[in-house]
C-alpha cells in the first residue's frame, strides 16, 4: 500500500501576495516532526519566514504534536532553520530587505527521498484593488468552466 502523498499549501499567500521568486528548502526537523507531516498534521496558516546571522528561519509553522510520542514530543509552533545553499540566502537577504517584499512560504511536502522539503517565495503583498481582481478573475474561470461543462 503506497501512502497519500503530503502536500500542505497555504491557500491565503497567494491571495494576499504577488510572488516573485520561488525557491525549495530543507528544513530541520525532530524525528516526532516528520511523523506528523508524514500523517498530514500540519498547518502553514500565518507562517513567515525571516533571517538571523545569514540563517532562514520559518516562524509560526503549526506542526501537531505526535500522537505516539512521548516525552521526546516536539512543540507545536516551535522556529525551524530552513536549508538553502549560501548563493540563494545571499539573494533572498538582499531582496528582502527591500520595502514591501517579505519571504512566505508556499507548500510544504515530502520528496521522493522521503524529506520534508518547504517552497517558499519572495512575495510582494498585494493592495485591496489587486485582492478584488483576483476574486474577479477566479469567478470567471469558475463561471468558464461550469459553460463548458453543458
């Protein structure tokens, strides 16, 4: 029996923010974490991204305590190190240090190596007038779609 594959989005990022530029991150995990992405018990709602000492951070990512796990079980919302090679922090420094651009992660999902791997983007947040035309243009394709279906 093959597992269901783990792929967590955080739907609101791209409502709120025009990306930029994508990269995919590692992430240093506890041995109780990666159970419970393997299971699906994880949550990337108001998580961000920021950096200490020339190091990527991900902060206020939701990874649920392990069921099975015992005194060894990891904290919920607990800082993760991100794992980028020296040429992408150095570029992803630079551009977030810019006014209006933040780093958001994307999705989170498990390779085929078995690893928990993060997309993130370097986003620019989006104005109010922005929001509504995505509303408009989703609408659209939906009201398209539901055309051709007849």
């Amino acid at each position: 029996m093959k597992p269901t594959p783990v792929n967590i989005k955080n739907k609101r990022a791209s409502f709120d923010y025009e990306f930029i530029d994508t990269y995919t991150a590692g992430i240093v995990l506890t041995g109780t974490e990666i159970k419970s992405i393997r299971l699906g018990k994880a949550s990337l709602v108001d998580t961000y991204c920021y950096f200490v000492q020339g190091e990527l951070w991900v902060k206020n990512m939701h990874i649920a305590e392990y069921f099975y796990g015992s005194y060894n079980n990891h904290s919920a919302r607990r800082e993760r190190k991100l794992l980028l090679n020296k040429k992408e922090l150095r570029k992803l420094e630079e551009a977030g240090k810019n006014p209006g651009f933040t780093i958001v992660p994307v999705r989170l999902f498990i390779n085929e190596k078995g690893l928990a791997k993060l997309v993130i983007a370097l986003a620019k947040g989006k104005k109010q007038y922005d929001k509504r035309e995505s509303l408009k243009e989703k609408d659209d394709r939906r009201e398209m779609d539901r055309m051709f279906k007849r």
